[in-house]
C-alpha cells in the first residue's frame, strides 16, 4: 500500500472499490479467514502488483513483469459464493414413486452441494433458477453423449416432449435420462449407446413414464 503511494487506508479504498472497514480488517489480520478473492483482485490492480504475488507470496511482485506473458494468457480469479454473475443450482438425488408425477429431492453433497451456471445463459434462455436442479448421471445407456458421473441441468418447468431432445424421466418409478422419439405414433424412450440390443427403446406412456424435466446443460470430465 505505502508503495504504491497510498498514505491511508480510505485512499487505498477509494483507488480500489474496497471498503475501508475490510482493507483495517486485512491489515490488522482480523477474522479467521482470508480476504476473499475478489476483494485482492481489486487491491492488487490499485497497488499494481500481480494478484499471484499478493494472494499467495509466488511469481512476480510488478504487474509490468506479469505483462510480458504471452497476450494469450489470462488470470484465473476464484469467484466467490455471493457472486451475482451465477445462480446456484441445488444438486440433488430424486425419489420417486411409480405412475406419481411429483417428486422429491434430497441433497446430493459428493463434491459440494450447488453448481453455478452464468446467469446470463440462464435468463437468456428464460430459465427459473428455482426450477432447475443438478443430478447425475447413472449407467452408461446414454454414452457418447453422457457418460457415468456427469452432472446434467434439468429444467424442471420444461416437461413438454420434443422429437430428439433429453429429459429426465420417472421410467415406473426409476430416473432415467434419456431421449425423446417420435415414431409410430408414439413417444418412445432412446439410449444414445449404440448397443442397441443392451439399450433397446422405451415406448412412453400413460404413468409408467412421466416426464420430470428437460436437460438444458452438462458438465463432465469427458474432453
């Protein structure tokens, strides 16, 4: 701070957007945890030092020596919980009864229990972050295109069928993720896995198959 040329601290908060309460609280080394990641972010731009250097005590201190990276590079900010560019989506197993279109959810905490998806791509698309859940995915009957261990976004307001689409389906009282057909006069249920013999389709009807959701997002580990 003091080399950058800042004499106080409410200086340094208005070069920095930082309120001056939380840049004493940083000084005097106040609260069990650090500053969240955003907040030096902020500092380090102010003070022009490398985020790196003031968040971990590695690499170069003078942004001017971070500069000369490749144009191609970017810094990764950790954004923080409350960040108002995400929703965050619940992730959750589903209990259901067969031939009953309601459902219930209990938290799903494997690797923590929400997932943010960008707001901008959920009001873009008119979604209702309320009505969207996080759930993986079981079995291999839709691979290549989702394999075990997935995580996919149901639309829980989107259960109108559509011809090639996916959604999350109570099949007899099992959730099943599959895709929609159209054929014959009939909706059927399709698996993406070309063993087609193992993962033959469904005919879907009637309360033996009630749609839960559309799969409107992904996210694997699968490049």
């Amino acid at each position: 701070m003091k080399a950058a040329g800042f004499e106080s601290q409410s200086a340094l908060a208005r070069a920095s957007g930082v309120p001056q309460p939380t840049i004493n609280r940083i000084l005097n080394g106040v609260g069990k945890k650090g500053p969240e990641a955003h907040t030096l972010v902020q500092l380090a731009s102010a003070c022009n030092v490398t985020f790196e250097w003031l968040h971990e005590g590695i690499g170069q201190r003078e942004r001017g020596a971070a500069a000369a990276a490749p144009a191609s590079f970017s810094q990764v900010v950790v954004a923080p919980e409350d960040d108002t560019r995400f929703y965050q989506i619940q992730k959750v197993r589903l209990r259901l009864s067969a031939g009953i279109s309601g459902f219930a959810v209990e938290p799903e905490t494997y690797d923590g229990s929400t997932v943010s998806v960008p707001r901008h791509w959920a009001d873009r698309n008119g979604y209702i972050p309320e009505r969207l859940i996080g759930v993986k995915v079981r079995g291999e009957s839709m691979e290549p295109s989702l394999y075990e261990d997935d995580l996919v976004i149901i639309n829980t307001a989107d259960n109108k069928p559509v011809d090639g689409a996916v959604f999350a389906v109570n099949y007899e009282g099992e959730p099943v993720v599959k895709r929609m057909s159209r054929d014959a006069g009939q909706w059927w249920l399709t698996s993406d896995n070309p063993d087609q013999r193992k993962y033959h389709r469904k005919v879907c009807r009637g309360n033996d198959c009630i749609i839960i959701g559309r799969v409107v997002r992904k996210e694997s580990d699968r490049i």
